[in-house]
C-alpha cells in the first residue's frame, strides 16, 4: 500500500512540476515578445511559436 501511495505522491510532484515549467516557460515567451527582455538573455529550449502555444488554452 505504501509502494502504491508513493507512485501516486510521485506522480503528483511530476505534474507539478510540468505545469511549473510550463508556465515559465509562457511568461519568458510574453517578455521576450513584449520587450521586457531580450531573446538573448533568455534560453528557450524546445520552443513552439507562441501563438500557438496560448491559442489552444484560450
């Protein structure tokens, strides 16, 4: 029963983190975008175009 309520625990903390991640990974796109911040400052790995990205959550 342990073994089982770890992996859910687990699983938990992944999703937390995915969704951390994520929405960092959204803010950096809207700065660099604004002007905030320069492209370059930033590294963006395994980038999708942005408007993409937020279209399909509105």
């Amino acid at each position: 029963m342990q073994v089982i309520a770890s992996l859910i625990q687990y699983m938990k903390l992944r999703r937390v983190e995915s969704r951390q991640k994520r929405q960092k990974r959204t803010v950096l796109h809207m700065l660099a975008a604004s002007g905030v911040v320069r492209p370059s400052h930033i590294e963006l790995r395994y980038t999708r175009p942005f408007a993409r990205s937020t279209a399909r959550r509105a």
